[in-house]
C-alpha cells in the first residue's frame, strides 16, 4: 500500500513524531486531499497538549488546510477530482442538533474540528468531510492561502457582521498573526483603521498594511485616544491580553462593539456602567463555516489582501510549531509539501 509522511502527536504533551504512514482511502461522504500547505495556528495547542476532552491519539493536528482533491469517496457527486479545496476549524456538523436545525452550524453541539476530532494538514494526504470542504481560487498561491482557512476568516467574518458602516473608526489590537490581517480587511472594507500596539517599532508596518493612523499603547492611553477620534464603531482586539483589552474598552463610541477574536487565558475585567452608558458591547467570535472561508478567499483575492508568512517543509513542523509558538514568527508559520 502507498505510504505518506505524516506529523502526529502520539499523546498529549508528548513531542510530534515523523511517522510513515499508510495514505488513507475515503469513506462515504468523503473526500481524500492531497495537502500543498497547512498553517501552523495556536489552536494546534488543543491536540498538541490534549486541551479538549475525547480527543484519540496519536492524532494529526492542522487546521489551516490547502490542497488538492486526490480522491472521492462513495456517494460524493458535487466535488471533483482535481478541485483546489481548503479545509478550516470548523470541520464538519452533525445536522440534527438545535443550532444546526436553525442553520447555525458554527454551534453546532456536536461540531467536528480539523486536526481535533479527526486527522488534520499536517500530512501529505487526509480525508475530510465534504461539508467541510471550501473552494479555494485558482490564482492563490496554497501557502498564502492556508492561514486565510483561520486566521483570515475569523478576522474577516468578525468585521463584517461587525455593523460598523464604512468610514466609521475602527480599531485592530494588535499587529501579529491575527491583527495584520485585521488591518488589512478593515481597510479593504472601507473603514478608518487605527492600529494598537505596544511600541514604535511596528508603526510603520501598520501603515502599510493599511492603518490610517497608529496609536502606541507604551507612551499613550489607547482608549482615551480612540475617544479623541469620536470613539471606535469596533474594537477588533486580536493581542492574546485579557488585561490589554480591558483597557481598551473605554475607546467604544456609542453602540460599539468590543470584538475579541484572541484568546487570552486572563479576565477581562470592566466597569458596567462603561457598557451601560453608550449601549456598548463586548462580543466574542469564532471562525466560520465553509462558505464564510469561500468568501473569505475570494475577497482576499479581490482585494489582494494576503498573510505574512514564514514557511517550513512539513518534516521540519516541530521548528515550525516552536517558532509560532514563541511569538516571533512573522507573522503565520506555514508546512509546505
């Protein structure tokens, strides 16, 4: 039988091997992929460290998928061999639950995640769900186009069903893996974008992304800032700080929303009147489903919004990971085939 290289986490805590395996065949409903490139996202840390419970092991993380479709399985008639595909976080729904009997498959109970809930990009082939399956545009190049199946729909996604109208002030938290991509969809939607960080030294970066104006939270209060601006319709906070963030919502005009797409591990922590008065809000979000990661791919397309990466051959993803990991990467890590 053919064989593959496979990255594999072999229990949780433990390090990822180099494993030689069997190419997987796929069952009803699925699709086998022949990955090209998957990024390499914090939320790998779940099956990296087994931070879900039920999750089996050994077990391939990747949730950041780009590749080709290699093979169909029984039943499976809307796809085709041949058709470029990623595959994102959301890896498929049960189709019976509440949320999804309302067409919230995001929430569905039972929802199956990518390289959590069965074997995800870092390998050279995988199978998948065709529900999990998003077209991916002939002219993006698949190393590019991996983060966008995360980090660029959970930023895209967020903003857009934000209600911030265009030309209203709207603020990005951060200049890193998630924030870079903030700016640059914040700016192709037609908003005034300022950008948050810590320091001088990212400023110019920011501009060029597409931040109208940069506010430095090491020499300046960001929020009374923002206020001086008329306050922000949206603060897109992305910096993994539940501290930084709480001090950012002050910066709300009225009927803003606070806008958390990082996963810090402290509180947030805030005054209610602050929220009260102005109808404020503070909204979390996550990701999105297939067709929200086609419009995500085609408007980065459109728009020539595209991630900063820094690739690494797939034999080589404990380096890659380790790199990401320690917040130096700029600004997504990305195995290639």
């Amino acid at each position: 039988m053919a064989k593959m290289m496979a990255v594999q986490v072999p229990k949780p805590g433990a390090d990822f091997e180099v494993v030689e395996r069997d190419i997987p065949e796929p069952g009803p409903g699925q699709v086998r992929i022949r990955v090209l490139a998957c990024g390499v996202c914090h939320s790998d840390v779940v099956t990296k460290e087994g931070l879900l419970p039920g999750i089996s092991y050994p077990r391939v993380p990747g949730h950041e998928v780009a590749g080709v479709i290699d093979a169909l399985g029984e039943g499976v008639t809307e796809w085709r061999k041949g058709e470029r595909v990623g595959v994102g976080w959301h890896g498929g729904q049960d189709g019976t639950c509440l949320a999804c009997r309302r067409g919230d498959f995001m929430n569905c109970a039972n929802a199956k995640v990518c390289g959590v809930s069965y074997d995800g990009g870092y390998q050279e082939f995988m199978v998948a769900p065709v529900d999990a399956l998003a077209h991916m545009p002939e002219s993006l190049d698949a190393a590019e186009a991996a983060p966008l199946m995360c980090a660029g729909i959970t930023t895209f996604n967020a903003l857009r069903h934000n209600g911030a109208l265009p030309s209203g002030l709207v603020a990005v938290q951060g200049i890193g893996g998630l924030g870079h991509l903030g700016i640059q969809f914040a700016n192709k939607f037609g908003y005034r974008v300022a950008a948050i960080g810590h320091g001088p030294d990212k400023a110019a970066l920011a501009k060029k992304l597409g931040a109208h104006l940069y506010i430095d939270s090491a020499v300046a209060d960001s929020a009374a800032e923002l206020q001086k601006l008329g306050g922000a319709a949206v603060i897109l906070a992305t910096a993994p700080s539940g501290k930084a963030m709480s001090s950012l919502v002050g910066g709300l005009g009225i009927n803003g929303t606070f806008l958390i797409v990082g996963a810090p591990l402290d509180s947030i922590e805030v005054p209610p009147l602050q929220l009260i008065f102005g109808r404020k809000r503070i909204q979390g979000w996550s990701a999105g489903i297939p067709t929200d990661s086609e419009d995500t791919l085609r408007f980065a397309e459109m728009t020539g919004v595209r991630p900063m990466i820094e690739k690494y051959p797939l034999a080589k993803a404990a380096e890659g990971y380790a790199r990401m990991m320690s917040g130096k990467a700029v600004f997504r890590v990305v195995l290639t085939m």
